[in-house]
C-alpha cells in the first residue's frame, strides 16, 4: 500500500497558512513594535526598551494594573462564593432541592447577553437622577438620596464587579455542580453514616475534590478578568472615568493605540500585559498544587 | 426500627407515604420542609433579581423618555412604535443585526469544517514535525487575543482589508482549541480500522474524512459551534478596531455608536435598542439552555 501520511500535511495546510498569516505574524510584528516608537504612518523607529521602561513608571499603567485587580477580586470572590453555596444547596441529599434546571438557566442567562449591551442596559439603570436602579431602591426606602454610581471611584468599580457577578456567577455554578456530580456518591452516604455534619461534608468531602475544578474557574476568570475592556469601556466615557478608576489595561491598550496613536507603547503594554497573566496564572496553578502536595503529607 | 435512625440520619426515603411517623419524626419533617421553603424563596429572589435587569429594559423599552424619568413602573406603556421611529431615524439596528449574522454564522461554519480538517490530520496520520506543530499550536493556544491586536491592525491595513468583513471572518479558519477538543474526541471515537476499510473499498483521503469523519465528529463540532457563534456574536474589539463605516457595524459596536449617538437623548429609544440586541438571544436560549449547560459541564469536567 502506498503511504498516504502525507495527505496529513494536506489536512492541516489551510490551518497553519491562516495561523501563521492571521495569528503569529501579527504577535511577532506587535513584539517588533515593542521596541519603536510607531506612530500609526510613517516610518517605525527602533528605540530599545524605552517603552517597557516607561511601562514600569507609567503611573496610569500601574493604576489600570490594580483597578483590574480590583475589580476582578470582588466579583471572583462574589462569584465562587455564591456558586458554592448554590452547588451546596443543590446537591445535599438530605434536603434534596428540586428545580435544579429552571434557576440554572435563569441564573446563567446574563452570561449570554452581549457584553456591550450589558453595559448600555446598567449605563443607564445606574443613571444618577433617572436611574431605574435608584428610583425603585428610593421607592422601597432602601436609600434616601439617589446613589451616584458611575460618578464615585469606589461605587463605579463595585458597580463593575457586582456586573460581573451577575454576569458569570450562573456560569461558575453550572461548572462546580458538574464537579460536584463528578464527585462518587459513596464519601457522602460514609459521611452520613459516620454522622457528619453539613458543614464537615462540604469542608472535608466537596471542596477538596472540586480543587481542580475550582482551579479551572479561577485560571479562566482570572484570564478573561486580565483582559477586562467592553464593560469599561462602555460603562462610563470610555477612557476609564470616573477619576481613572475603570480605567483596565486592555482600555489603556487600545486607548493608547487607537486615541492616542502611540502605536509602539501600546505594543509594549500588550507584552506587559501578556507576562503578567503567565506569572498570575503560575501562581494560582502553584499554590493550588503546593497546597494539594502538603495537605497529602499530612494524611 | 432500621427505618427510624436511617430517616434521622436523612438517608434517602422511597417509602415515606407507606410508614407511620412518630412524633419527633413528623418534627423533623415538619422543620425540613420548612428550611426547604426558606430556601426557595431566596433562589426564587435571586432568580427575579438576575431577571430584573432585563425585565426594566423590556417595560422601559415601551414607555416614553418623560415616563421614564419620572419613575419606574411594571406596567408596559405605549410608546413603543414612537421610540422604534425614534431609533430608527439615527441608527438602523437592524443593520448590524444582519452584519453580526452574516459574520457570525461564516465564522462558525469556517471554525467548524476546518477545525475538523486539521484534528483529523493531527489525530490519524504520521508526518514528520507532527508533535513538535501540536505542542506549537497548545502552546498559541494560551496567548490571549489581544497581544496581536497592534499587528493583526497593521497587517489589515497592509492588505487592504481594514473596514471589510474578510479579517473578522477569515482567521476563524485557524481555531487551535477548537482543533484540539476535536482531536481529543476523533481520537476516541474514530477507530482507524474504519478509515482502513474505506480505502480498501477505493475512497479518496478527503472522501474518507467527509464521509467517515465528518458524521461521526458531528456532535462535538456542534458544541463548539455554540461557543463560536456565542464568541463571534459578542465579539467587540476586534470590529471596532477594524470597522469605521457605521453600515458595516456589528450589534455590538453598533451599541456603543448607540451611546454616543442622538438616541441617547431618547431613554425610551435605547431600552429599545439594547431589547432589540438581548431578545433574540434570550428567545435562543430557551431552545437551547439544556443543550448549552450540558456543553459547559462537559467541558469543564473534560479539562
């Protein structure tokens, strides 16, 4: 028979002709303008590594580094917790909750709404004075003066993790109860039977065996968080008002490119952005193994 | 007797109906199903307030702009054929509605078809350089987009394509997860004593893959089918990077033009607007919930 294994480079041609065309080029030509000084038009001059030094001093970068941070936490924090205790909810076997499928998909259908239309919907919800948010709050007596969301650092950046919240809490549910389904029927019926409490069944038996579930969230959060930008954007005037506290690295990313035309430092910022989600994410991969190996230590 | 300290021990009951219940019992029952109702009224709060954006949208979508700055009402208003006309005389929504379309299901079908071209050459033939590409192409696969997004600009702009469709819709040929979930299920669901037999039956190479493969490869390239077209239709930076006439903008994009456009005077008009971007979306869904949900679990286990 004769050898047919080079149909294989047949096969994959059409993607690897667009991969390297639409995908590499553009990274190593990015990584190139990294170290000039490109404007947009003209020629691109080499300046060395003046722009990741600048990126190490740019006050604006550090502070689009932490509102991120920020930002991102809440809602992880929100997020997990509210998926957790929903999945604990939800999978007890001594209460035994029945529609599992109908809030499930209520809970995750903000997560497949449009980003940008999410952000117009709350841009004007939020809205100070005509805000259906503050109006209905004021009704109920819950506040006596409307709350200037969108105007004040602290509540504009809660305003965006409480969206994310909503946006992505239904998601990370959805994931945890598949761990927690994965998890073998057989530790809670021992953990009944030995008499274990609630609490000691979801400290001893859920949360250590969904660790690598729980790791998949986070890894994934924390990356999509990195790369915050719709929502910012959208939310207030777009260069990360109020006071520069929406202001995320990706909206200092294309504000710096596409307002502002500094096409080289915007390459720079890019590559910035890029080594901190690797060393976050090796972190987070790190601690959860480190923490797996000592805990098999102590048994 | 057995029965009794099982129930106290909350192990599973089937026959509960058929047994006679002692007092502390029926007190046990009695406080579960009431924790039980606590619990179910708070899931249901949480539901109406995952719900009530969109229920505020869809109510203020039908009532003028003084209504609306007057106060909030449950009760639709009538409104909603002058806040279309309003919208409409700036902005054609459905427009972008038909862009997103055309570029979203393109995107989804090019993802799909070669994504399934390349796992099949990865997963069931021996070339040299195969590990060294596949490792190569894992390793892309964690470079978030947005660290070309300067180079994929210029490179547009040197080819000529920047304001067409052709750089939102082309790359999506190369889709390196897509291809190694693919490859991962081919791989355990194609058994290449089946590719053996249609060769010596006398079938093409690219025969084989449309005929054998294709089929068997179908439910799994529908579920990434969801994702992509999910990811295409929300996609907002790349179009607004490359797109600059305002006929050629996508739902999202064509939000944000929204904003910053005459509309924005008009409350009633934007609720319409933003309805008009979330329902459709919403309306698939519910076809579709169980299918997308399962796809998540599968996924995140899978990993």
């Amino acid at each position: 028979m004769k050898n047919l294994n080079r149909y294989g480079y047949f096969f994959i041609a059409p993607f690897w002709i667009i991969f390297l065309v639409f995908n590499i080029y553009p990274v190593a030509l990015t990584f190139y303008y990294s170290f000039t000084n490109y404007s947009g038009s003209g020629v691109a001059e080499v300046v060395g590594l003046a722009n990741y030094q600048r990126l190490l001093t740019d006050t604006f970068f550090v502070e689009a580094f932490f509102n991120t941070w920020k930002i991102w936490g809440i809602n992880f924090a929100l997020q997990i917790g509210i998926a957790l205790i929903l999945a604990a909810i939800f999978s007890d076997m001594r209460v035994k909750m029945k529609g599992l499928a109908f809030f499930r998909s209520i809970f995750y259908l903000p997560n497949l709404i449009t980003v940008s239309s999410v952000a117009l919907l709350f841009g004007i919800l939020l809205d100070w004075q005509h805000g259906s948010l503050n109006i209905v709050l004021m009704n109920l007596g819950l506040i006596s003066q409307p709350i200037n969301w969108l105007n004040e650092p602290a509540t504009a950046q809660l305003s965006v993790s409480l969206i994310l919240t909503w946006m992505w809490f239904g998601h990370s549910f959805i994931v945890v109860m598949a761990g927690v389904s994965g998890i073998s029927k057989d530790y809670y019926e021992a953990a009944l039977i030995d008499g274990a409490t609630r609490m000691q069944t979801f400290f001893h038996i859920t949360l250590p065996l969904l660790k690598p579930i729980l790791l998949y969230i986070m890894i994934t959060s924390l990356i999509g968080g990195l790369q915050l930008f719709d929502l910012p954007m959208l939310l207030t005037d777009g260069i990360g008002s109020p006071d520069g506290s929406l202001n995320t690295m990706v909206l200092y990313l294309y504000n710096q490119a596409f307002k502002y035309n500094n096409y080289g430092y915007a390459a720079a910022v890019a590559y910035g952005l890029f080594i901190i989600t690797i060393i976050f994410s090796a972190i987070v991969f790190k601690s959860m193994y480190r923490n797996e190996r000592k805990q098999a230590r102590q048994v | 007797m057995i029965d009794r300290t099982e129930l106290e021990k909350g192990v599973p009951q089937n026959h509960e109906s058929e047994k006679v219940l002692l007092p502390h019992e029926m007190k046990i029952k009695k406080r579960r199903s009431m924790v039980k109702g606590i619990i179910y009224a708070l899931l249901i709060l949480m539901a109406i307030v995952c719900f009530i954006p969109f229920l505020m949208m869809l109510v203020n979508a039908t009532r003028s702009n003084d209504a609306i700055l007057t106060g909030f009402t449950l009760i639709p208003g009538s409104s909603l054929l002058e806040n279309y006309r309003t919208m409409m005389e700036y902005v054609n929504i459905w427009n972008g509605f038909k862009n997103s379309l055309i570029i979203s299901v393109l995107v989804t079908v090019l993802t799909g078809y070669f994504s399934a071209l390349t796992a099949y050459g990865f997963a069931f033939y021996e070339f040299k350089g195969k590990n060294g590409l596949f490792v190569f192409m894992l390793v892309m696969m964690m470079v978030p987009g947005q660290l070309g997004l300067i180079g994929f600009y210029e490179l547009s702009k040197t080819l000529g394509i920047l304001d067409t469709f052709i750089p939102l819709i082309v790359p999506a040929i190369a889709s390196p997860f897509v291809v190694f979930f693919l490859r991962q299920y081919i791989k355990t669901t194609l058994h290449p004593s089946l590719i053996e037999a249609a060769r010596i039956d006398g079938a093409s190479e690219l025969r084989i893959f449309h005929t054998v493969a294709i089929p068997i490869m179908m439910p799994a390239v529908a579920t990434m089918s969801i994702f992509t077209f999910i990811g295409s239709w929300n996609n907002y930076i790349m179009p607004l990077v490359i797109l600059f006439s305002p006929e050629k903008y996508t739902l999202p994009v064509l939000m944000g033009f929204l904003k910053g456009s005459q509309v924005a005077q008009n409350l009633g008009s934007m609720y319409l607007g933003i309805a008009i971007s979330v329902v459709p979306i919403m309306i698939a869904f519910l076809f579709l919930s169980k299918y997308i949900i399962n796809s998540i679990s599968a996924g995140a286990v899978k990993e």
